[in-house]
C-alpha cells in the first residue's frame, strides 16, 4: 500500500484522516484500471494486428488482401447471429411471458433458476452436443427441406450429410442466448406497474390483452435492448460455432451445405494454434473487426436499456 | 366497448334468475382444455407406439391438434376474444416446454457419455505417454484449478473495490464511464479477450508465448465485470440508515465502509463472485489461445503450456489420434467433470446467499 499522503487540511473543513485517502484512492484507482484494461484492449489489439494491416495482399493467408480475407468470415458471423436472434427473442420472450404471467407464483422462481442453468452450461459442452446430438437429427428435415422448399435460398442445398451445417450452429446460438435475453426481459415483466394490468383486468380484458396493453409496452426497450445483448454475444460465440460447423467457403446464404463461411471468432480457434508470423496478425486483426462490432452493439443495448432505468423514475 | 344491450327476441322468462340464461353460457365446460391435451396427448402417444412414427412429429402433431381443437371450439362458443387468450396461452407455454427440450438433452447426452471413464485412473493420471485407452485428466483439473484461482485473485480485489468506489465515492463523469464501460465488458467475446491477452505477453515475452498466467489475465477480463455488477448491486441494498449511524459516531468513512457495508453484504457479494468464477471456468476459447495444451503436469503458471479441462475436452475431440473412441470418451468425461464443477458452483452460490443473508431482524 502507498505511504500516507502529507497534504496539510485546509482551513474550516474537517480534516480528512490518511485512511480514507488510501481507501478512496485505491477503490478509484481500480475504477481507472478498467477504463485502463480496456483501452488497452483496443491499443494491444491494434499494435498486434498493424504488420497484418500494413501487409501486401500476397503475404495474407489466401493470397488475396486483408479485405477480401475477413469479409466471408465477417458475412458469417452476422448471418448466423442474427439468424440465431430472430429463432431466439420470440421464444425468448415468450418463456419470459411464461414465468412472469402464466406459472404459478409457488413455482415461478423455481422456473427462472431452470432456464438460468441454461445459461451456465460451458459452451464447449454445448459444441460437443451440437455435433454429436443435434447434427445428426437434422440431417433428414434438411434433405426434406431442400427437395419441397429448395427454391428459398437458405435451403437450396445440396444438404450436408454429417449436418454440421450452418443450420445447426444457428440453433446452438439461439439455444445459448435464450437465457441471456429471457432473464433481462423478465426482469422487465416483473416491474411492469402492477396498477395497470389490475387496471387491464378489470374493464374486462383477457389475460392476453391485459399483457398486450400493459406488460408489452413497458417491456418494449428491455426486449430491443436484450436482443442487442444476445446479438453481442451469438456474434462472439466461439467453441459451440468452432466445433459444431464443419464447412469452408464464400458467401453463402445456403443454410444447410457444407460450403459456408466460419464465423470470426470460430476462424480465430481453429487457426491460431497451428498459425504463426503474418497469420497470426491477420487473426488478430478479425478479432479487432470482431471486437470492433461487438462494442458498438453493446454500447447501442446499454444505451437503450439505460434510457428506459431514466424513464422508470417517472412511474 | 359500444353499448351491448342487445334486445333479445323472446321476452325473458322473468321469474328464472339471470332471465333463464345459465351463468356459464358463452364459457367452455370446465376441465375442457385439460381434457382436451390429454386426449391430444393420448392420440399422439398412439400414433408414436402403434403406427411407428418417430417421437418428435407425434408431440408436434399433439400439440398443433390441441391448438387447433381448442382455438375453434373456444371461438365457436365463447368468441374471438377468449379464443386468443387460449391460443396465446397455449403458444407461451409451449415456447417454455421447447426450451427445456435442449437443457434436459445435452444434460442427459454428457452425463450417459461422460460417465463411462468415471474410475480411478482418469482423476490420478495425466496424458504423459497415453496413445489409446487410459490416460486421466489430472494435470488438466488442476490447471483449470490455478487458472481459475489466479484469475479470481485478480479480479475479486479490483472489482470490489471499483464497485466500492461507484457506490461510496463515485460522483460526476468518471462515475458514469465507468458504469458505462464496465457494463460494455461484459459483452467483450471470450476470444478477444483471449487475443488481448496474448498481444499484452507477446510484447514483454515475444511470439508465441503460452503459458497459464496470460489465461488468467484473460479471464480476469471476462470476470471483473461480472464481479463489479454483483458487488455493486449488493452494495445498493445495503441501507444508508447504517451508514449513518456508523458516521453518528465519528467513524471514518473507510472503516464504515470496512466495518459496517462490507460485512453487511457479504453474502451477496460471495454468491456474485462464485458465479462469476462458475461463469469463467467452463471457457475454452482464450485458454486455447493463451495457455495452450500439453500432456504432463505443468503447476508452474509462469512457464510453458497448461493445459485445463475444457482445452482437453476439445482437443481430445478435434484430433482424437489413432484410437477415436478412447479420445471421445475422455473428452465427454472431461466435458462431465467440467459440468459439475459449474453445476456445484451455482449451486453453492445459492445457497451462501440463502444461508448468509443478513438477518433482518
């Protein structure tokens, strides 16, 4: 610990005891560290992945330039988060729903510690079951799929036979941010006034209309705001990707073959252990673009979830 | 609602109560909704048993028929209204029974596979020299164990202490970016931080360096905001009546703090951090960037490769060698012990906040 400080008291002020300088200076101070670590974050990430920046196009991996590397891996990433978010956030706040409106009260709680452990499974556990379990199930639905619904151009196949298919590593995210998302928006329902659904129910409306006239627009920031948050994370999902999705190829929009693009992060952990010199900053650099867009999305999450705790003081 | 007084076309027989209409006109019979699961249910266990269908088409065909029957007849006698509010129903809770389908699978996949290397010589033995069967996982729990432990002995202290500070000190700007980015870390990928961490020890100790430290410095990235927004939370119950009775008696503000918020929530404060530790000892990606993998025991964090339990798992599945299904079932052994230890985490953390929360009385 720094020695005491000797700077005298001023006049007519109580004198502040060398304690609670120490005490306040070191709590600040760890406050400033994380400021810190994180811009250090960005500082590390940009001087590591310069040489690849600064790099001719012949030197990267693929031999055609940095852009054209990161862009199949960048269009990946997006489409399997945002895929993963639209199957996620309706179901998401639906079993929110479930728990805060339908279950009973006595069994309620029990319910939200279920969908929570959920969200304590490793996601390694979660790529291993991915690829052993669930792949293999949908190897049937999407031959089925791309023989009577060919002509969308998710499903227009030729299917994968092992099924370790973009498809799957859709339904694993979607599967991993459900509880992320579910328990901010229940947080929300819970809070709903309780004046206005009593409000709701008593000129007559079903339980349904009650949630739709009051529960849902209470909730409508916390449930953009929580699908912000499982965005960031689908989009930094690693293991469960790396593991699950077996394909290698450009932009696609096919779903269900096995020439996908890998998603950023899942390209990093199957690279970087066997990858050295220049290929290494060219990860680092993905991992840049990755971080890059996962804090603007979080930044936008926060900032809005942020502006309905500024609403709530006037309830 | 438009007025409903409907003039009906016999007169009302005047003496019946409620002019002859039954008070459960324009309702469905009672239990008939259940009746009608069970009966969708039974039908769909029908089709399942006799006629041989595969499981999953018979319980989608069950529900979609209950849907279905009680959506029309509830709109048939007790009008649109009601109908949505049974079909609304009916959708929520079946969103809650599809979500536990994945939770009740992947439990049951890892504990039938895993279970088949529970013996003696996969918690004593390391990798050291094993090409087929055999081998244990001892170096990897315990590189799991000092990762982990390093990395909670970096980020308990600075998170509670930047919590202490948001809730006793904090005012203004700073305050405020730090709330902010505290909140904006926890979204930070577990890669990056990864990547992070391997940039900050390639500067100091050149290309290609492994070893167990930068994975806890790695963690300790993903773990101090988790431990941050529990620590604050739990210092925000704490009543500002104690904190001025403690000044009342010209206690200093750092002992107060020390003496009087700290001790009041601890309990809280345990649980966050336990499931902030749960929360980080099941990750995988930046130990595989930062730590590395190796086959013996290496217990020295400051050299060389350390391999813990989720790295293992992966890389026994990912390059299995020779004899595949001896590799496979370390790896869902691993991925086993890994779910427990999680599973204990969460649970114990319950349970402090159960057992040490303060008496109120």
């Amino acid at each position: 610990m720094a020695s005491t400080t000797e700077a005298p008291p001023r006049k007519n002020r109580v004198p502040r005891r060398p304690g609670d300088r120490i005490f306040a200076g070191v709590s600040t101070g760890s406050g400033v560290l994380i400021l810190v670590a994180l811009a250090g974050v960005a500082v590390f990430l940009v001087t590591e992945a310069w040489p690849a920046l600064t790099a001719s196009a012949e030197e990267i991996p693929g031999g055609e330039g940095l852009v054209l590397y990161i862009w199949p891996l960048l269009f990946g990433t997006l489409i399997s988060a945002v895929l993963a978010l639209v199957i996620a956030v309706p179901l998401a706040v639906a079993i929110a729903l479930f728990i805060t409106h339908y279950a009973p009260r006595s069994i309620a709680r029990a319910l939200g510690y279920i969908i929570d452990l959920l969200a304590a499974v490793p996601s390694i556990i979660f790529g291993l079951w991915g690829m052993n379990v669930l792949a293999p199930i949908t190897v049937d639905p999407a031959s089925w799929l791309s023989e009577h619904l060919g002509w969308i151009p998710f499903f227009a196949g030729p299917p994968s036979s092992t099924g370790r298919t973009m498809f799957v590593a859709i339904l694993v995210l979607a599967v991993m941010v459900l509880p992320i998302i579910t328990a901010v928006v229940r947080e929300a329902f819970m809070q709903t006034p309780q004046l206005h659904q009593e409000a709701a129910l008593a000129i007559g409306a079903t339980r349904w209309e009650m949630i739709r006239m009051a529960a849902l627009p209470f909730g409508r920031s916390s449930i953009i705001g929580a699908s912000m948050l499982g965005l960031g994370r689908a989009l930094g999902e690693t293991m469960a990707v790396a593991m699950v999705l077996s394909a290698s190829g450009g932009v696609s929009l096919n779903l269900i073959s096995s020439d996908n693009p890998p998603t950023i992060a899942a390209n990093i952990a199957l690279q970087f252990p066997e990858s050295s010199g220049i290929a290494i900053n060219t990860l680092i650099a993905s991992g840049l673009v990755l971080f890059a867009i996962t804090l603007a999305v979080n930044m936008i999450a926060r900032a809005v979830i942020n502006r309905r705790k500024d609403f709530d003081g006037a309830n | 609602m438009s007025t409903s007084l409907t003039t009906p076309e016999q007169d009302p027989d005047l003496n019946a109560p409620l002019g002859g209409v039954s008070l459960t006109a324009g309702q469905l019979p009672r239990g008939a909704a259940p009746a009608t699961l069970v009966a969708a249910g039974l039908a769909g266990l029908l089709l399942w048993l006799l006629a041989d269908w595969a499981i999953v088409p018979c319980a989608l065909l069950a529900a979609a028929a209950y849907v279905v029957i009680v959506y029309t007849w509830s709109r048939a006698v007790e009008g649109p209204r009601k109908a949505t509010d049974r079909f609304v129903t009916a959708a929520v809770s079946g969103a809650f029974l599809l979500a536990l389908l994945p939770l009740v699978s992947v439990i049951v996949t890892v504990v039938s596979r895993g279970v088949v290397r529970f013996d003696a010589e996969f918690f004593s033995y390391s990798m050291v020299g094993v090409s087929g069967e055999g081998g244990g996982i001892y170096h990897a729990m315990m590189g799991t164990l000092i990762i982990t432990g390093l990395a909670a002995l970096i980020s308990v202290p600075i998170g509670m202490l930047t919590a202490i500070y948001l809730v006793e000190y904090g005012r203004g700007k700073l305050a405020k970016a730090i709330t902010f980015f505290v909140d904006v870390m926890t979204g930070i990928p577990s890669i990056v931080a990864g990547l992070f961490a391997y940039a900050l020890f390639v500067m100091i100790f050149g290309p290609g360096v492994r070893m167990g430290f930068a994975g806890a410095v790695a963690l300790s990235v993903l773990m101090i905001p988790t431990v941050v927004r529990s620590t604050e939370e739990m210092l925000k119950l704490v009543p500002n009546e104690l904190r001025e009775a403690s000044y009342a008696l010209a206690v200093p503000k750092w002992r107060t703090i020390v003496k009087v918020v700290l001790p009041t929530a601890l309990a809280g404060i345990a649980t966050g951090v336990t499931l902030a530790i749960a929360r980080v000892i099941g990750e995988t990606a930046p130990l595989l960037v930062t730590a590395g993998l190796t086959d013996g025991d290496n217990f020295d964090p400051f050299e060389g490769r350390m391999t813990t339990l989720s790295v293992f798992s992966y890389y026994e599945y990912q390059s299995p060698g020779l004899f595949a299904e001896a590799a496979y079932d370390r790896a869902w052994g691993a991925a086993l012990v890994l779910m427990i230890i999680v599973m204990v985490l969460n649970l114990v953390a319950r349970a402090i906040s159960k057992l040490f929360a303060p008496k109120t009385r």
